[in-house]
C-alpha cells in the first residue's frame, strides 16, 4: 500500500476513437473518412479508395456490440469513458446543411447506455475522421471553408447531447498535424509537397475552429467544459551543454504553442518567430484575433506515452521512434515493442510543467502500454496474463499520484484503447493496450470475441480505492 490519493470524483476510465472500434464503416448513412484510404497506417501512401484488407471497416465491431462492451466497462467501475463522434455519421461528406439522423441515434445509444451505468462521457468532437470528402474536394484544414463545416458540426452535436455531455475534447492530438497532416488534418496534399504556410495556416484554422467551439458551447450547452488535446513528450537535453538545454526547449516549444494558444488565447512571441524564420506568411482576421482571445479552454487534456531527447551535435543523434513521431533516444530508457520508450517520470513532468505553465485542470486522456498479447487459457478460462501492462500502468500511476500531491489540479485519467482496437500508427490489431482482449487478428480472421486479461481486475481494484491499491 503507496500513500498515493486521488482526489474525490476522480474521473477513472478508458479511452477509444471512433474509426479505431467501431466498424459499420457504410452502415446507416456513415459517409468515408480519411481513415478509410489508410489502410497500413500512417507511414505508407493513402489509397484511392475503401479496399478489403483495411481493418477498420469492421474495427472490433463496437457499432454492435457497444451495450456488452460498456457492461464490461462498468464492471471494472469506469467513471468515465472517451470516445470520438465519427464526423462522417453526422455529415457524411462534411458539407452538408443538414445532418444524417440515423448517425446521431447511434451517439444517442451509447450515452443511453453510459447513462444507465452511472458513467460520464467525454466526447471528442474529432479525432483522426475527416470526411474524406472534405479531405479531397477542400484539402482539409488548409482551407479556411473548414471552419464553417466544424462549427456547424459542433452545433449539431451540442444542441442534440449537450445536456447529456459535460466534458468535450475539440481536437484529438491538435498539435500532431505537424507530423501526420493528412490523418490529423485532412490535408491530402502530401506531405512532402506541403508548404509551411499552408501548413500553418491550416493550424491556425483549427485552432479558431477550436475557439469557436468553446463559444458555440457557452451558448448552447452552457455546463459543458471544453478542452484542448495535446499530444504530449517531454524533450529532455540529451547532454548539460546549454546548446542542447536550449534545442529540447525549441523542439518541445514546437508541441506547447498548442497548449499555450488555446490557454492565454494569442500566438507566443515565439511561435511568431518560428514562423517569420520559416518564411510564413498568415492570413489572420481580427475577428479570429478575437475569438482566440474570448473563447480559452476550461482545461487542457494530453495523451502521454512517451518522452525523447534532444541535442545539437549531428554525431550524437540516434533517432528512436514514439507517439507519431521520434526524437532522440535516450539510452538511459527501455522501450515498448515499437520502440516507444517508457518514461514514467516523464509523465510527473509533463503534469507538473503544463500546471505551472497554464493553472488550468489537467486530464490525462490517453496513457497506455502497445503490446503483444498472447491469449492462454489458465484454469478453464480464456486470459491474457500482462504483468508487463499493469507494471506500466502502475509506474505511469504513481508518477500521477507524485504530481497530484505536488498540488497538481488533476480531473481524471483514461488508459488509451481500454479495449483492444486498431492501431492508429500501424492500422492493426497485433498492437493491443486493453484490459479487454478482443479475439481479431491482423488479417481480420477472429470471432470477435471478448477475454477479460489479467489487467482487467487490477484496473478495477485502482479504480474501486481510488487510487490507494497502486
Ligand atoms: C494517439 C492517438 C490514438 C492512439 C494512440 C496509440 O496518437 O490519439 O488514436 O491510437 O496514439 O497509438 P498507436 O495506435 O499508433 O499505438
């Protein structure tokens, strides 16, 4: 027994996306999203069109099966639950006037469904799930047209759930268009012939669209609180020469501006710099200016997996990789069996900086182990015996249980894909961070089946003493 504990009403969960679970790619309306021309993930091209070998078209089937998996949920004592509205339910192409009912009903099932079992949602209102239309006829974000489509798309989703659902999450990972622009921002033009200004216009799009919505929530479902996602990784100097303290700094200040944006509501000064150096050029109205300013975030959300390092001398500069991008390995760090380094300390740090920087509550939205489960049978019964996941999530939770009692302003923490779904990076099954096993193998044979693993009990007895069983 640790000392560690969690203050009252502390949001203990899980955390999915829509195109990862849910399958029904075309069911009731359901338009493509960009998910579904990224069948190897994010590393290879996207394809012309739906192909069979994409796992996602049927995901773990979570569109049917959503009842049996929020028991299971329930079962372990989830306070909360994560999960993303697919936008091309409710739009199916992204431009339309009005939206598909048959999509909405779905969203309408689950929170039904969450309701009954006394757990909270938290929506992302968009993770990863650009119509593809939008992607191909407008170039994603780049365009500033985008803004209208999100904000009619929130509006939606707010005047139908806004008085079921308190807690909403504007952007998945916002900051992560800068390394996958076509997954996180619809971006079609590849990336190697993206320029910098388009680029960086389309942030800014985003993050006046994320304003907006902030907005559009004050007025239209006025207790919901809304939040930023940032991907987060502390960028450690891989040596003490200042030359490296000074480049961790400029890498890390490339992920805060995002944070630092949607808390004080205008560019940092060196943000701004970047941009000049970069020969950026923005198109910015006042009128953006000021919903920036007007429409900050209630809290700031952050996935974490893991850190990186960073150093000026070229000799020195291993790269490793992680959470859609590497940086510099450190050799002090294991690593995951995708080379992502475990870094449990790193998560105090990303919540000690983030509460010193902005004094805004904090939730750790994603946090989590890939792995490679074997599924045995121990005593008549089908499990996955990971003590490798619960010793991550156990050091990951007591590196919490340090920054919360440093006075850190903590609301909740959802483990990243509670139950097995696709892999957003590598588009496969074989990559599993649940404490669900999900009978469904990387070239789609499996029943589809559910196993609870070992974590299972243990996630539920953390979640049963708040905290203190860690
Ligand atoms: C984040 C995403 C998730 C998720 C997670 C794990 O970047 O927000 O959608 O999948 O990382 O990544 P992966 O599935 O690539 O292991």
């Amino acid at each position: 027994m640790s000392t560690i504990s969690f203050p009252d009403g502390f949001l203990w969960g899980g955390a999915t996306a829509a195109n990862q679970l849910e399958g029904a790619y075309l069911e009731d309306g359901k338009g493509l999203s960009i998910q579904d021309v990224m069948p190897q993930g994010i590393m290879t091209p996207r394809t012309d069109g739906p192909t069979d070998d994409n796992l996602k078209q049927v995901g773990i089937d979570f569109y049917h099966r959503y009842a049996e998996d929020i028991a299971l949920f329930a079962e372990m004592g989830f306070k909360t639950f994560r999960f993303s509205i697919a936008w091309s339910r409710i739009f199916p192409k992204g431009d339309e006037t009005e939206p598909n009912e048959a999509g909405l009903a779905f969203y309408d099932r689950v929170l039904d469904e969450l309701e009954r079992h006394g757990i909270e949602p938290l929506v992302t209102i968009s993770h990863y799930e650009t119509p593809l239309h939008l992607a191909e006829t407008y170039d994603g974000w780049v365009n500033r047209d985008m803004i209208g489509f999100y904000e009619r798309y929130v509006r939606t989703l707010f005047t139908r759930y806004g008085a079921r659902v308190k807690y909403w999450l504007t952007f998945n990972e916002i900051n992560s268009i800068v390394h996958a622009p076509f997954m996180s921002g619809g971006i079609n033009t590849p990336k190697d012939q993206l320029s910098p200004t388009d680029l960086y216009q389309a942030i800014h799009h985003e993050l006046v669209a994320s304003a907006l919505a902030t907005k559009a929530a004050r007025e239209l479902a006025p207790n919901a609180q809304i939040g930023c996602m940032v991907l987060s990784m502390p960028v450690y100097p891989l040596t003490p020469n200042p030359d490296d303290v000074f480049a961790a700094l400029t890498t890390e200040r490339v992920n805060l501006a995002f944070g630092d944006i949607h808390v004080r509501g205008e560019y940092p000064g060196y943000y701004l710099r970047s941009l000049r150096e970069q020969g950026v050029e923005l198109t910015i109205t006042d009128e953006d200016r000021t919903l920036l300013k007007e429409n900050t975030v209630d809290f700031v959300s952050f996935s974490y997996y893991s850190s990186i390092c960073e150093t000026t001398d070229e000799s020195k500069r291993v790269m490793g990789e992680g959470n859609l991008f590497g940086g510099v390995k450190n050799p002090t760090l294991k690593e995951s069996e995708w080379g992502w380094q475990i870094d449990p300390v790193g998560l105090r740090l990303v919540l000690n900086q983030f509460w010193d920087r902005w004094q805004k509550p904090l939730f750790i939205v994603e946090n989590g182990l890939g792995a490679k489960d074997q599924l045995v049978e121990i005593d008549g019964v089908k499990t996955v015996a990971d003590d490798y996941r619960i010793a991550y999530l156990q050091a990951h939770l007591e590196a919490v249980g340090e920054a919360v009692a440093d006075g850190v302003d903590l609301m909740g923490y959802t483990t990243w894909g509670c139950i097995d779904l696709v892999s957003a990076s590598t588009a496969q099954l074989s990559k599993r961070y649940g404490f669900i096993y999900v009978d469904r193998n990387d070239d789609g044979s499996g029943s589809l089946d559910r196993y609870k693993k070992k974590s299972f009990d243990w996630y539920a007895e953390v979640i049963r003493t708040n905290g203190a069983s860690l």
